[in-house]
C-alpha cells in the first residue's frame, strides 16, 4: 500500500491505495498538495506517526502553471528504492533502484510499526550514523 501525507499532517493520510510492483498508477490530488508518498499498510491508518521509510516528496509549483517539484529522500528512513520522473516530454527522472538494504550492516536496520525492516533515519536527535555511512557508499545525498 502507498500513503499520501499532506506536509505537516503526520497522522491522518490524505489518501491511500494499492499500486501492484513495476506498475504504476494515476492518483487525483488537489492542486495545492504538498507531502510525501510513503509504503505502508493498514498499520498507517491508526492515527499515529509514520514516518519510518522513504519518501516521494511532491510540490505543486503556486505559480498557476500546474508544475510540480519532486525528490526522492531517505532522511527518515529507507524501506527500499523508489524513483518519480516527469511526464511533460522532458523525462526527468529523480530516486534511484538501487537495493542499498541488501547486505546492509546490522547496526543500520531499523523496525518500522508495521513490524516491516528498513534502514534507519540518519536525520534529528537519534540519527543513525551506520546508516548514513552505508548509504553514501552507493547514492550521492
């Protein structure tokens, strides 16, 4: 499952769905949406934060041209790759597909409330130094 989070709106998902692996799928959202795409399950629906994993982070530009702005972070987290890319011709495409989870020490992991494994946040007062190492082994922040 995929959870839609508007900016600063921790604990109630804008909306939510199911997107099958290496499909995609055309979401409708507001033209002032500014938020994250993260994976999750029914656990994401308990009114509490979630915000262990990787982020799609998406902005509509107010600039009334219906431009967006869009990156992939792993500052909270990351529970596998992900990519966005433009549809507007020009093919910009942002994330990467990497697998940095496989064969990651042990002291990068992290336990998500969905009881799912991720690398951990490298980010705030518990950042995880280990993680933040092992990732810029394989991807430029």
């Amino acid at each position: 499952m995929f959870f839609f989070y508007e900016s600063n709106h921790d604990f109630v998902p804008y909306k939510y769905t199911v997107i099958p692996p290496w499909s995609c799928a055309f979401i409708a959202a507001c033209p002032t949406f500014r938020g994250r795409i993260v994976r999750g399950d029914v656990t994401n629906l308990d009114g509490k934060k979630h915000l262990l994993g990787t982020w799609a982070e998406i902005n509509w530009h107010a600039n009334g041209t219906g431009s967006a702005w869009g990156d992939i972070s792993l500052l909270q987290g990351n529970d596998g790759a992900a990519t966005i890319q433009s549809l507007d011709g020009l093919f910009r495409v942002k994330g990467f597909t990497l697998d940095l989870l496989f064969d990651a020490p042990s002291n990068a992991w992290a336990q998500k409330a969905t009881g799912s494994w991720c690398l951990d946040k490298i980010i705030g007062q518990d950042a995880n130094n280990a993680t933040r190492d092992w990732e810029a082994r394989f991807i430029d922040p």
